[in-house]
C-alpha cells in the first residue's frame, strides 16, 4: 500500500542541463509511470519517491525550462502543472527546485518565480562536485537563510551524493511548509500588479493569484489570460495602463521581471558563493577542437555516420532474429491448425504478422535512442545543432532536425520518436512532417528488384547504381521545400527564438540513458504497436476473404499436368485476386492506370500498406511465382520481365516497361504506404489530424510525380 | 557601439541595449542577459551562422538574425573577468 494514492504530490522543477533527470531517477528508483499530459504533446513523468521516514510521496518531473514566461508548450505545462491547472492533476504540495551549483545566479531566477507561487519548496545545488572542482565554496546555510529558511542541499546526483539529504529536505519542506523568500516588488510594479489583480478578478470572478497577476502583466502571450477566460477587450485597457505605470517608473514592462530578480539575486547571492583556486573545466578546450571552423564538421560527419551505420547495420542483427524468432513460432504453431486452414492463416499470417510487424522496429528504436542519449547527456547534441543549424534555418527547420532526418535513412519511425528533442513546437511537426520522405530501408528491396530486373539487364551495371543512388535522393528533393512551405504558409505555430544553451560536457549516466531508451520503446509498443498490429490484421483479414473452395478445384482441374508447386501458386494469385483486396485494387486500377500499373501492382501497393517491402512478396504471389518471394528472386524477376498487358490499347506491350519501371519507384520514394509511419506521426503529433495530412499529401504528391515520370518516359522511349 | 552580430570572435564588451519586446531579447534576459553585462563573441558556427555568446558563466548559442538587436559598446571598461566558462 503507498501513500502516494491518497495524495502528497511534489514536482521537480530545474532548468535544462542541471541534471534534473538524474536526480529524479535517484530518487525514485526507476518506479516510474510515464504518460501523457491531456491535449499536448508532452510527457508525463511520475514516480515515488520514499522521504526516508516511511512517507511515501508521488515526484513529478516537469520539463526543463528557463523562465516561467511561456513561449513553448513543455513551458506552459509547468506553469500549469504548479499552479493546478491540469485535467486529471492536483497542484503539487511542494517542489523540489535543482539548480545548478556552478551557475547559481542564473538559475535561481526560475526558483525565484517559482517562489512566487507561494508553494513549500526545497532547494537542491546539484552538480556540487563541479563546483567543488571550479573552486566554488557555497554557504549553503546563508544561502537558506537569505531564502526565508527553505532547505537548501548540495548534491551530486551522477555520484548518487546527498540523495538521502534531498529525501531528509522534502520531508522537513512538507511538514514545515516554508515557502521561499520572495521577491520585492517596487512600489509602483506592486501597484501595477495589484491594479491587474484586481480588474481581473473583478471581469472573470476568480480569484487571481500573484503568480498570475505577474503573468498577466510581463508575458506578450495570452496563455494565462485564455486559461483565466480574461476577454481581449476587457483585458486591453487595464493591462495597457499597468504598463504604462510600470514604464513611467523607469521600467520597461517587458523587461521588468528579470530586472527586479537578477538585481535582488544579486544581493542574496552576495557572500554566499566564494571563488578560491580552482580548475577550469575541459570544455572550452574540447570546443576549441569540436566546434573548429574545418575540424569541427570533420568530426560532426565522423561522428553521425558512425552514428546511422550503427543504426542501420547494429539492428540488422536483432532485426533478423526477430524474423527468425517470428518465423520459427510459425513453424510450431502453424502445422497443428492445419485442419483449419482459415485459423491457420490467421494466427501466422495476421497475428504473428502483426507482432512481428512492430517488434521488429525495436532494435532500431532502442539503438538510436542509446545514441542520442549519449549525444544529449554528454552535451555534444547541443554542438550537432550549433554546426548544423545554417543548413535548416532557411526553410524554418533547426540544426536539431538533423539527427531525425539523418536516422530517417534507416527508418521513419525511430526518427519520428526521435523529433522530440527538438523544443520549438513549429519546427519539430515540421521535421516530423519531412521525416517519412526520407528513403528508408524498407524501399531498398523495391529499388533492388525493379534495378536487378529491369534497369540492369537493360542499361548495365552504371546505371543501375546511378538509379538506385537517385532514387535515395527524391525523397530529400520534395522533402526541403515541403518544409519550406509547411513553416512558411500552412503551421500557424509561433515560431521559437533559437537560443540554445551550449552546456558543459558530461560523461553521460548509463542508467539514465538505458532507461530513457527503455521508456521510449515501451511507449512505442503500447501506443503505435497497437494500432501496427491492427493495421497488419486488417490487411490480411481483406486479402484472405472470401475463400471459396471453388476456385482451388477449379485451377487444379485447369492445369492437370502442371507440379503441385505451380498449381498451389496459381492458387494463391487466384484467391488474392478475387480476395477483396484484389477486387478493390481491380476497382481502382483506373486510378493507377496513368502511371502505368496494372491491377496486380496495384493491389501490391494497397497490401504494401502494413510495410512499404510487402508489395515484393505481393508481387510474387500475383505473379503466380508463389509466397515468400524476396528481391532477389530469380523466378519472379522472370516472370515481371514477360509480364505483358492482356487487353486495352497497350495490349501485348511490356507492363513492366522502362516508364512504368521509374514510375513505380518513384511512387514508392514518395507515398505514405507505411502504416507504422502513420501509427507513429499520429503518437508523436498528438492526434490524428497531421497523420492524416501528412497521408493526403504524401499520396497525392507520389502519383502525381510518378505520372509525370510515366508519362514523359513513355513518349520519350 | 556595435550589434553583437558584428562583433569578431574573441570580441567582448558590455551590453548596452535590446529590444524587449522581441521573444527571443525575453529568452536572453531570463538567462541573465541585462543591460550592463558583459558578453563575448566565442566563436561563429562553421557556416557563419549561429554565435556562441558567453555571458553569465554560460554560453548560448544564437542566430545573427537574432543578435542584431543587442548593441555592444565594445569600448566599456571591462573588468578581466575570471574565466568562468565552465
């Protein structure tokens, strides 16, 4: 039984980079539950902390952030979060404030706003050894004295010291309820607040608390206002003549708050910190070399190709004993149903399918969130933004787009869950928006077979590669400007000043990364895995019925000479074709009819819906050539090669022509047909409007390019 | 009195006005960034673009577009700062 149920909530605030994380895994020990918080994207992370004593009490850690003056959603969460305006979220009965011990002055202008609040709150210095080792000596008692008597700790929570001391703190913060020292407001910035105070309590009824008198009064953006339902017209005229009575005392309203803090910090600071002998830490120097004008890029590609290969050839181990691990519980499964031959399916085509379809995305998920947990805790991810960030900047993007769209050559859906370490709200659905484009590898078989089968024979061996190589690029050629013109005309999203704290480096946690991975998977296999495996079930409960016995005796009577191989393979091509898969891809097939596909390539590109490579095995089975056909198969190269159109005006000419060759590709290079992408988009984004969208316009964008290449290829050949 | 995008790497001086009203001048102050402080251009980015600004014990990286508003006065008495750079 943990008390944590019925109700001492305290949350963890800190700015970025003060290792808050890591605190926060010390002091819960990993007895975590992570969610979402209502109607944004960001997560919720909660677990119990023991105070020591045997009172148990629920940690929330809220995002990293600088000030309390909203300008991202992580932002207005915590406001929110602190002053209980969450659904479904009580307002927190304390907080636990990490600063970091290096650079108190700067950090203490959050805990200072969050004093304002009025909430019971222990101040934890982290970081101690660093600022033991720069020198710095901290009265850490005149520090809590100057702050009304909150508890102030030196930790350092990568070496697991004072942990015991914070749990000790939280306990004395939440039995003893001090609130922090807060701020001297001047007289005529009180009158200020007090005359908003007062005109909004008075237009919406509520009671208005300082803190949201103060966010009312020095933030440009209305959040707090909205939340309050504090009306554009009733709000203008009152806040104007605050300003103006903020302004004519000498302050410029914008820039009242941190003044008044930093100058009272100052004083409260005085004394409390002594700088003796110390070292100067490693980071400049290493900077010096990372980020050098020629050395630095050097280093930054090394780096982030070593980086994809380990992605891209590191999984490819895990990936295929997953395969091997899916295929061999078909081989014991399958045999005893085959009496039933519809369950049969079912259960190692559908349900195993389906399982094995987001499995198999682990390895990636997992080895890519290991790297970018050692880029980001080590402080090199900051670095990868600062050199790359002149290349995104100009089509709205930022340099931390980079990492997403590099990994997106592996696979979209690693690279969407990876979207989230960019903070600008505009530029990560951005970058999440051009991700799928990029080509992964589950277009490399289609590439491979159309190459091997037509462009090779053909042309020969150069231009075989020179087509692969071009077809890995026209994802990335419509990919930049559609970026260009999501940020510019469609996101009505603010965009963010890109002001990034390039932080001191860090040997990065073990813990904390093996465990940031862990959550990021389980996350994907409980919220995209579902809908993955629906997806899969689906797929092949349309392209399994209706099965009539009929025809299989029907084919058998037909070819009477022909092996028991080729007949169970014309039987197969026979029932997709009459499934109802093949009955919509005959339906359709007008539609695909101007890029050259006939309804045998359509129907694979409508089954290639769970995963773009399906259509490879599609193919084979449409072609009569039998299941399980990969890109090297010389049977099915063969039979694409005489495949010729039965009827209409091209009757007795190739379909598999050079034009519908390129086309076909080309769709691929550009289409959504990737359910997991989508699954994924939608969890990443919030809901299913941009999953959507990002479908529409991938389709639409892919038939209307490969039309053109068709259309224009054929006239020319 | 210079723009702080003008600045050569290794420049320093002491901030002598911004633009408050800009988001991202907000962003700076809350880091500490006030009228009065001293700053120094560490280095640009490779391609010219962003700045590594320290100021406060700390550096930050911003864009030129968004270091055009803070105006140096490179010619300040700056005191020989410790080198805090962490």
């Amino acid at each position: 039984m943990s008390s944590s149920d019925a109700g001492v909530l305290v949350a963890l605030v800190g700015n970025p980079n003060t290792g808050k994380s890591t605190l926060f895994n010390a002091l819960t020990g990993l007895r975590q539950r992570v969610g979402n918080y209502p109607g944004v994207t960001v997560s919720r992370k909660s677990g119990t902390c023991d105070l020591g004593d045997g009172q148990k009490v629920e940690l929330v850690d809220l995002p990293g952030l600088y000030s309390l003056a909203a300008a991202s959603p992580d932002e207005q969460v915590v406001i929110d979060a602190l002053s209980g305006n969450i659904a479904g979220d009580r307002r927190p009965d304390a907080v636990v404030m990490v600063v970091d011990a290096t650079n108190l002055l700067r950090n203490l202008f959050l805990a200072s706003q969050v004093a304002e609040l009025g909430l019971p709150l222990v101040l934890v210095l982290n970081q101690a050894d660093v600022a033991q080792e720069q020198g710095l000596r901290i009265d850490t008692e005149l520090l809590s004295r100057r702050l009304g008597g909150v508890p102030v700790i030196l930790t350092s929570a990568w070496k697991g010291e004072g942990i015991p001391e914070v749990r000790g703190g939280l306990a004395e913060a939440l039995s003893r309820r001090t609130p922090m020292k807060r701020v001297t407001w001047p007289v005529d910035i009180a009158g200020a607040l007090a005359g908003v105070a007062q005109a909004a309590s008075a237009d919406t009824g509520k009671a208005i608390s300082a803190a949201d008198a103060q966010r009312l009064l020095f933030d440009t953006n209305a959040a707090t206002a909205e939340r309050l339902g504090w009306t554009l017209e009733r709000r203008e005229k009152p806040l104007r003549s605050a300003r103006e009575r903020v302004r004519n005392s000498g302050y410029n309203p914008m820039a009242a708050e941190p003044l008044v803090h930093y100058a009272q910090l100052r004083v409260v600071l005085d004394g409390v910190v002594t700088e003796g002998l110390g070292k100067a830490g490693r980071t400049a120097a290493v900077d010096r070399l990372l980020l050098h004008r020629l050395l630095g890029p050097v280093l930054f590609l090394g780096i982030m190709l070593g980086f994809f290969a380990s992605v891209f050839w590191l999984a490819k181990f895990p990936m295929d004993w997953i395969q091997l691990g899916v295929d061999w519980t078909k081989g014991v499964v399958a045999p005893p149903l085959s009496p039933y031959p519809m369950l049969q399916s079912l259960v190692a085509d559908g349900i195993l399918g389906g399982v094995g379809a987001f499995l198999v995305f682990l390895p990636q998920i997992l080895i890519l969130f290991l790297f970018i947990g050692i880029l980001e805790d080590s402080g090199y991810m900051a670095r990868a933004a600062f050199i790359m960030d002149r290349l995104f900047s100009w089509c709205g993007l930022n340099g931390k787009s980079f990492v997403p769209m590099l990994s997106g050559f592996a696979c979209a859906i690693p690279s969407l869950l990876s979207t989230r370490t960019i903070e600008d709200p505009k530029a990560r659905l951005a970058t999440a928006f051009v991700v799928p484009f990029m080509s992964c590898s589950a277009r490399f078989p289609i590439y491979a077979l159309m190459c091997a089968a037509f462009i090779g024979p053909l042309y020969g061996p150069g231009w075989e590669s020179l087509v692969m190589v071009g077809m890995h690029c026209v994802g990335l050629v419509f990919a930049v400007p559609t970026a260009f013109v999501l940020t510019r005309l469609v996101l009505k999203v603010k965009p963010q000043p890109f002001v990034l704290e390039l932080p001191r480096y860090q040997m990065p946690k073990p813990r904390d990364v093996v465990w940031r991975m862990w959550q990021n998977a389980a996350e994907f296999v409980s919220k995209a895995g579902t809908v993955i495996f629906a997806i899969t079930i689906i797929v092949w409960a349309l392209s399994y019925f209706p099965r009539d016995a009929s025809v299989a005796e029907r084919i058998r009577a037909e070819h009477p000479t022909e092996s028991a191989e080729q007949v169970k393979a014309r039987v197969q091509a026979a029932y997709v074709e009459q499934s109802y898969m093949g009955r919509f891809g005959k339906a359709i097939q007008p539609v695909f009819d101007p890029l050259g596909f006939d309804w045998k390539i359509t129907v694979g590109v409508l089954a290639s819906f769970p995963a773009r490579e399906v259509i490879v095995s599609t193919l084979g089975v449409t072609y009569s050539v039998g299941e399980g056909a990969e890109a090297d198969s010389q049977d099915l190269r063969k039979a694409m090669q005489d495949a010729k159109w039965s009827e209409g005006p091209r009757a007795g000419t190739p379909i598999f022509s050079l034009a519908a060759v390129l086309a076909l590709m080309v769709f691929f290079a550009l289409c959504s047909q990737c359910g997991p992408t989508i699954a994924t988009l939608a969890q990443e984004t919030g809901g299913w409007r941009w999953a959507a969208g990002s479908f529409v316009y991938m389709t639409t964008l892919a038939w209307i390019v490969s039309m053109a290449v068709y259309q224009v290829v054929i006239r020319l050949t | 009195m210079t723009p702080l995008s003008q600045l050569l790497p290794g420049q320093f001086g002491k901030l002598a006005s911004l633009n408050p009203e800009r988001g991202v001048d907000q962003r700076l102050m809350a880091l500490g960034l006030l009228p009065g402080m001293v700053l120094k251009l560490i280095r640009k980015a490779p391609l010219g673009d962003p700045l590594a600004v320290e100021f406060c014990g700390q550096v930050v990286s911003l864009r030129l577009a968004e270091a055009e508003n803070l105006i140096i006065d490179v010619s300040a008495d700056c005191p020989i700062q410790r080198p805090r750079q962490p």
